[in-house]
C-alpha cells in the first residue's frame, strides 16, 4: 500500500493536501480524481511513499484513509513547475491546489487524459549548471521593445529553443501575434481564454508534437503547458494590474513566471514601456540587468499642452469639462478631417474637492496629494477630509487656502458629459464613446474602434480601456480629465497615472492635450519633458519615506459587517489571536457592498521577514469571511 498526497483543484478547499492511499505507486505530477465532502474531485499528487511503515499509525488513527477513485495515464505537470507553485502558495499564503487553479485552465482538468504528457527529455534539457538564470529587464518605446523581442525569438530559435511570450490580455495575444508572428506563423501558437475547448486540444497537441521550436503567446493561465525546451520566458507590459488575480486567493501571477523560470534555469524578462518602481528597485539591487540600455527618456513629436483648469481664460465657469484650448483642438481635428481621442479616466474612487471661487484644489497638508471628502451627509460636523495617499485626516471645516473662500465643492466629469457637451457645440461631429458601459464585449469594442477609425474628423471619448484598441496611430488625443486619480487609495496611483499618460500620448502624432486643475504636479513636468529619471527618483524618495513597497511589504486582512465595531471585532481577534502586535485597524472609506461597513488590518514588515512561516500557516486558517492580500495593491 501506498500513501498519496493529493491537493485538489479548488479555491475553496484551503488545506494543502489531503492523504489517500493506492495499492501501486503514482508519480508525483499526475492527476487523481478523490473523494472529498461527498463529491470526487481532481487532484494533483505532490507525493507518494510507501505505507509500509505507517502501518501502526494509521490502525490508531481517529480517521479513516480512503482510497484513490481513478488516475490520469500520464503525469501531466513537470516537478519544476510543481515546485515553482509551491513557493507561490507560501507567499501568498494559500493553497498549493489554488494556484495551480489560477495556473491551469479548467478545461484541462476536466479532459486530462486528452492531454499529452510531458517526454521525459524536458526534464533532462533542464539545464544542469549552478549558475542562476538571469533576469533582465528591457523599458522602451512599444516599437523598439517589439523589435528586441522579434530579435530574441530569432536567436532562440537558431538554437532550437522555444520562447514562451506572457501577455496580461487576449487583446494583447491578438497584437502580440500581429507583431511577432512574421515569417514563423506556422510554429506561433496563441492560447488564451478565448479559445475554445477544441481549439485547446489541437494546439496543445501540436504543440507537444512539433520537432521544432515554438513561439507561446498566451495569457498567464497557459503557463503550464508542458513545451520541453524553453528558451525564455518574457512577461510583457508588467505594469499591468491584469497579471493579479481578481477573486480570493489573491495572487501575482508575474511572481509564478519568475519562480517557474528559476526552476527550470532559463533566462526571464519584464518588458514595459514603464517598468513598475519595485522592478527598477530589484534592478538597483542587481536582481536584474539591462537586456539593453533601460530608457529614461520618452520623447514624444506631439505638440504637448497642458492645459489649467483653473485658468479663467481657459475655463470661464469651473462646471464646464470643456477648456478653449480643447474646443480648438475639436474645431480644428474637424476641419482637417483628422481623428482626436479624448481620455476621461474616471478610476479615481471619490471627486475632487476645488475652490468654487478660484478654483484651486484642497490638498493634504502632509504629503501634497488631493484629499477627498467623507461624511453620511451635508452637515458639516459629520463631514471630514481624507487623505488616501498617507492617511490624513482633518476637519473639512476650512477656507480655501488660496483665496479664502468658504465655496468648496466636489467636482468629476464622466464620458457621457463629455459627450453631451461636445455634441451641444459641435451637432455635426461623430462623436463615440468607449466604456464598459458602451462596449461590454471585445466584439463590441472593436465595433466602436473600427468606426472610429473610418469616420473623418470623429471624435472618440473612452477611459482607459479605450487604450488597449487603439492600434493604429491618431492625429490628436486629448486628457479631459484624469485629477480624480490622485485621490486614488493606491500608494502606486503616480506611477498608474504616468503610465497611462505615456500610453495616450503615444497614439499621437499631431497634438496631445491635458486638462487638469493640479498643473504644477511634476507628474505633468515629468512627461512634458519625457523625464522619467526624475520620476522614480521622487518615487523611492516618497514610499522610503512612507515606508511603503518597494522599501516594505504591505499585509491587508479585511472583513465587512453592517455594523463597523462588529467587522472590527473580527479583525481585532485575528490581531490577539495571531500575536500581530503591530497591525493598525481602521474602517475602510470604500464601499464594497452597499450598506456594509469594513473593517481592514494593515501589517507592515521587511522584505526580508516575508514568507514567514508561522505567519503563512495561521493565514491559511483565516474562514473565508476574511478577505486576505500579500503585497497589497492599496491600504484601503
């Protein structure tokens, strides 16, 4: 007899493994089906030993071990990727068989035995030396970054070595292949969610048979295709929040790619037009290396304008989304018959408070970001401001600090506003809209964005969604409105809104415009000038100083209850219970659920002291009314 650990496929089993037992051996990598809570489920075995010994423990233990329903003929996941899922799970604190589910298609589990297994060479081309595998990194221009990597899959596959190509979107896959699959489209395979489980099955399999090396563009999710001769393992546009998962557990799935390549010992690359601050720390630290010199500078051949909202020869009344300098750029994009762009982000969680005399925006006195108001209703004893930056709070009781005016007023434009007051000046111009609530589907995306493009002087309005369609270069785009970011509760909000300035300004060609009433922003300096030296300067001088990532890494427990003290009771006894002396508990400003009041622990510690693992273990205890994250995005 022989007993076998198994870890099911389910986000909501929290328990590692589970012991069965089998009359024959299995290989640790093969698929099981197990009974579990009155139902069979897949499962992948993490070990298998021999009963022999265990014989006397097992007669006296309080359970009984039941017996494997059924396995899969071939072992489907290299001991490699095991391994890699394996630290994966430590340090986000969860399941090994909830990784391999954020990791895995379902559509794998359910058809596993259609699914080839890996030849027994891959594990061999490993390659055996005791060097680690590099990782690089590579920030440039979308342009330029394409042509290294067209040049990476040339020199791999001279070497007969496939090169696996991550992607955080199936809009990605679409312009991955478009770029890349030039003179080598019968040996590039795309595989995301969009596929069908046929098309899976054939792709997978030509893969698994092709003598020669291929070129993997996919979403993270196929990952776990078992190709034998990898190459390298690109991750591109790791800036995106896509590569987090969006449900419990929370997992960074960029953390997997890099584990899985150092366990197989190839080399590994983020590439970006602007890599994230915690990569260009690592690469500050050696962790990575240039793969060609890191570009510090963006230079755009746009005429850029920055255009100030609190500019009374631009704006006469502050109500009107609209300055004269974009009406202009309209009237202009119309005669010309060219094509304008306007981005109206609207990500931001709570208006922008302004002076309704001047203008001017209230800012937090600590830390210079915009604040936000909060308050169960129009009285000003019940409302306060609120920094969502470093946390601030203060009466909202004040004048304007500018001209000491009692008229502040909240303040927030949508794509539909935009919309309207384009239309009322201008009834003649095709003007579109691009959001989730105007394009629900990819198909209806593309629909608008095709319009768009075949229609003289049109005018498309889209948050930053829109961006990801925009293909082909435009002759104007503008910045309606992007201040409500500011006031975001993500400590990484200046480099989200610098990274999505840089992405509309390089769809244009002519003309790119922002309004903005926060104009003496360096942000706006920065990419004025193309600086992003001074950027991350300023990034690392901000977060050391706020102790936030990359300089700490940032625990978020949370729970949500109708009554605030009762959401913090239950957080208070994680923090006795767990002896996490240092966690700070205070109510979330956020509205997940309408009418339920969250409750939210922050625990602050080294990168060196994380995973730890007393910590990893009592987290994976926590009942699924908590809501956990590792290296959290935001504090609240």
């Amino acid at each position: 007899m022989y007993i076998v650990e198994v870890t099911p496929f389910s986000k909501s089993i929290r328990n590692d493994s589970y012991s069965y037992f089998s009359s024959k051996p299995i290989d640790v990598g093969s698929i099981v089906t197990v009974p579990l809570r009155n139902r069979n489920v897949k499962g992948l075995v993490v070990d298998c030993k021999s009963g022999k010994n265990l014989k006397s423990e097992l007669r006296s233990s309080d359970f009984a071990i039941k017996k494997i329903k059924g396995v899969s003929k071939d072992i489907f996941l290299r001991k490699e990727f095991i391994k890699a899922v394996e630290e994966t799970a430590d340090y986000f604190a969860t399941s090994v068989g909830a990784v391999i589910e954020s990791l895995v298609p379902k559509i794998v589990f359910d058809e596993i035995d259609k699914f080839k297994k890996i030849n027994d060479v891959s594990t061999e081309k490993v390659k055996k030396t005791d060097t680690k595998s590099q990782k690089y990194v590579l920030q440039t221009e979308d342009a330029d970054r394409y042509s290294e990597y067209k040049s990476i899959i040339r020199e791999k596959f001279a070497k007969k070595e496939s090169v696996i190509f991550i992607v955080p979107t199936i809009e990605d896959c679409n312009v991955a292949k478009e770029k890349l699959s030039r003179g080598i489209e019968k040996d590039t395979y795309v595989l995301s969610s969009k596929n069908t489980k046929k098309q899976l099955l054939e792709t997978w399999a030509k893969i698994n048979e092709s003598k020669k090396p291929v070129l993997l563009i996919a979403t993270t999710k196929f990952i776990s295709l078992p190709i034998s001769n990898i190459g390298m393992i690109i991750i591109e546009r790791e800036n995106s929040s896509a590569y987090r998962t969006q449900k419990m557990p929370y997992i960074d799935l960029r953390f997997f790619a890099e584990k899985f390549a150092e366990k197989i010992n190839v080399p590994f690359l983020y590439g970006d037009q602007m890599l994230r601050t915690e990569t260009l720390k690592r690469y500050d630290d050696h962790v990575f290396f240039e793969f060609s010199p890191i570009k510090f500078r963006s230079i755009s051949d746009a005429d850029q304008k920055i255009i100030d909202m609190k500019d009374e020869e631009e704006v006469e009344q502050y109500e009107n989304p609209i300055s004269k300098s974009l009406y202009k750029l309209i009237e202009q994009n119309h005669e010309q018959n060219d094509h304008l762009f306007i981005l109206n982000n609207r990500k931001g969680l709570s208006p922008l408070v302004v002076c309704g005399d001047c203008g001017t925006v209230v800012k937090c006195e600590e830390c210079e970001s915009p604040i936000v108001l909060y308050g169960k209703d129009a009285q000003e004893k019940d409302n306060y401001f609120n920094c969502n930056f470093c946390g601030a709070k203060r009466s909202s009781g004040e004048k304007c600090v500018n001209c000491e005016s009692w008229k502040l007023q909240t303040i927030g434009f949508g794509t539909d506003r935009i919309k309207r007051e384009i239309s009322k000046q201008f009834p003649k111009i095709k003007v579109l809209v691009l959001d989730k609530d105007h394009a629900t589907t990819t198909t209806q995306a593309k629909k608008i964005i095709r319009d768009f493009y075949e229609s003289p002087s049109a005018v498309l309005i889209g948050t930053e969604m829109a961006l990801l369609y925009l293909h082909e270069p435009i002759e104007n785009v503008a910045v309606s409105s992007i201040d409500s970011m500011f006031s975001s509760p993500d400590f990484r909000v200046k480099e989200r809104i610098l990274n999505i300035l840089l992405k509309a300004r390089s769809k244009a060609n002519q003309n790119f415009l922002i309004q903005t009433r926060n104009s003496e922003n360096d942000i706006f300096n920065n990419l004025k000038a193309g600086n992003l030296t001074n950027f991350y300067r300023n990034e690392f001088i901000e977060r050391k100083k706020y102790n936030f990532p990359p300089f700490s890494l940032i625990i978020k427990i949370s729970t949500s209850a109708k009554i605030y003290k009762t959401a913090e009771k239950e957080i208070q006894k994680v923090k006795e219970s767990f002896g996490l002396e240092n966690m700070i508990i205070f109510e979330s400003q956020l509205v997940r659920n309408r009418g339920m009041k969250t409750a939210v622990g922050i625990l602050i510690l080294e990168k060196e002291e994380w995973p730890n693992k007393d910590l990893v273990e009592k987290f994976k205890m926590l009942p699924a009314k908590f809501k956990l994250e590792i290296d959290a995005e935001s504090l609240f």
